[in-house]
C-alpha cells in the first residue's frame, strides 16, 4: 500500500481509529517497519495471530487502548515481546454483546 512505503526506518508510529486496511494492519506493519520502538495503534481493529507480533522484536511502547477490541491471540503474541516495557490494552475481546 502506498501509504506505508518508505517508511522502514520509522522508529515511532502512532494510527488513532484507523480503518485503512481491516484487521490486517498489524500485518502489514510487521512486515514493512521492523525497526519501530513504540507503536500506538488506539482504537484500530485488531484480530491478528501470534506471529505477526513476534516480528516487532524492537518494539518497547505498545498502545491498543481505545475501543481496539484486543483478542486473546493479540495477547499471546503481544506477551512474547523481547523488549516490551509499556503497554496499554484497550478493549479486550470478553464475549458479551455489550459492555
């Protein structure tokens, strides 16, 4: 996507209710910006599998507050972040058709 070219040495990024690519935009982050520190991604949809997360081995600041909807698969490869110090979760995917 166009949007995302160029940007492999983005050290920071942060998408704020961001519906550009669906649920796989964490997919598309892994692979084309390896070297971010510090990701917000606040109110974006997020349904990825553990080995997406796995490849932001950077990655020390993690945001996904806001209404994210986190899964639990998020969670498990969120927790295999080496060097992750911060991290927001946002809402976390419980099962009930309203909060």
């Amino acid at each position: 996507p166009p949007v995302v070219r160029g940007m492999f040495k983005l050290e920071e990024l942060s998408l704020i209710y961001f519906r550009e690519f669906g649920t796989n935009l964490p997919t598309i982050i892994a692979e084309r910006m390896k070297n971010l520190k510090v990701l917000c991604l606040r109110a974006c949809p997020l349904f990825e599998d553990v080995d997406v997360w796995q490849k932001l081995s950077r990655l020390e600041v993690l945001d996904l507050g806001g209404d994210s909807w986190v899964r639990p698969n998020v969670l498990k490869g969120v927790s295999k972040l080496p060097r992750l110090r911060i991290f927001y979760l946002g809402h976390f995917d419980h099962g009930e058709t309203s909060c």
